[in-house]
C-alpha cells in the first residue's frame, strides 16, 4: 500500500525519507524482501547497532533530527498511542501506558495485567525486534536505551523469551529497575521484584498449520512458487 501511494520502491523512499536524513548510509543495513520482491515493510530490518540507535533517538525527539522535521509530530504521536485491541501497542510500536498488554500470537497470544514494563516510567516507548533488538524511549527522563543481543530472559514464559511478549520479560523488567536506580533529578519509586506471569501453555496449532495458508503460500502467484520466483515476461 505505502508503495502504491508514493508511487516508488519502499526502500528507495525510506533511504530518501528517512534514512538519508539520519546520516544512514543504503549500504550499512540490509532490508529482506519476499520472493514477489516486496520488502518486508514490518519486519527484516538487519542493522548495525550504532545506525538503529539513531531510529530511536529520531522517535524520542517526537520526529526530529538535529532541528529537522523528518517525521511528523502528529505521527509519532499516534504510533505511541493505545489502540483497540492492544492497550501497549500502537503503530508498530509497544508502550507502557496501557492497564494491560498482550503479546504477539507467538506461540500465542496472552495477555497480562498491568503495564508493558512495571519497572519503567509510564510513557516509555519500544521498538521491539526479534530476539531482543531493541529501542527504548523514555521522553519524561531523556533516556534512549538500544541493545541488541540473544535471548536472555529467565523466566518460564515462552513468549517472553521469544521477545514477543514484553510484559512478560524479566530481562526488560529488571534491566530498567537496575538502570533507574542511578536517576536521581527525578523521583523514580521501586517497583519491587518481577513477578512472573502464569504459565499459559493454550497453544492453537491452527495459527502455524491451516492448510489453507500453507497451500496458498506454495504458488502464491504464476510465477513463484515455495523454493523460486521466476521474471515476469
């Protein structure tokens, strides 16, 4: 859709849009597509920590960069806001304003009490990669946080330890405790030991095995199939 209405490649656009403006060089990143050509818009990304950190700055200074409008106020400002189905989870973004949050449908969804981070101011925003390749804003404080890394929680939570339920991270819960302690113009109370969710092994199978995708997604289209696109014409 956002190819469609700008009417070019979206890497193309991004690197001219917002990219370039960060100081981002095209070759220092590199953006998986599909086998239709189609970069994975969501998702993909491959980084260098020093260049993602800068996408996490941009989003904490509400869309500028060195006094430049790169992206707009009212955007960020949405992309950090509830949505209906996700009190923690705007446009692609997860946030601590929630009374409570639910995870990706990885293994499956669920949904915990309270806010994405119990340990962390209310209005920290995320930017949440696979496996642990984060971005985190804390405007209130001026506290930019990105790591990247494996793994790393140790609680019995499987969504957790796949990064695809924040709230059900230790790691992201104790990590902030510890890092707060050292905030000192700004009363920040101890929010006390992590409590780990239930366990909540109510897998569908259905999510990851209906034939109907699995068979759809081995010719997508006339010319590709599972292992092979071929050109057009």
């Amino acid at each position: 859709m956002l190819q469609r209405a700008v009417g070019e490649d979206l890497q193309d656009f991004a690197q001219r849009e917002l990219f370039d403006p960060l100081g981002i060089p095209r070759g220092s990143y590199v953006w998986l597509r599909d086998r239709a050509g189609n970069s994975y818009g969501y998702a993909n990304l491959f980084i260098p920590p020093a260049q993602f950190a800068k996408l996490g700055l941009l989003m904490q200074h509400d869309g500028s960069w060195r006094g430049q409008r790169v992206v707009s106020s009212d955007y960020v400002t949405q992309a950090r806001a509830n949505t209906p189905t996700n009190p923690c989870y705007g446009f692609l973004f997860w946030h601590n304003g929630g009374t409570s949050c639910t995870s990706a449908n990885f293994p499956h969804a669920q949904t915990v009490a309270g806010p994405m981070i119990g340990s962390a101011p209310d209005d920290l925003f995320a930017m949440v990669g696979a496996l642990q390749q984060d971005n985190f804003m804390i405007p209130s404080l001026g506290i930019t946080v990105t790591w990247t890394g494996a793994l790393g929680d140790t609680s019995l939570n499987l969504a957790g330890l796949l990064s695809a339920s924040p709230s059900g991270s230790d790691l992201y819960y104790n990590f902030f405790r510890i890092l707060l302690r050292g905030v000192r113009d700004v009363p920040v109370p101890d929010p006390g030991p992590f409590r780990t969710p239930p366990l909540d092994l109510d897998v569908n199978p259905v999510n990851y095995l209906d034939p109907a995708v699995l068979l759809r997604d081995l010719a997508p289209n006339a010319h590709c199939n599972v292992l092979i696109c071929r050109q057009a014409g």
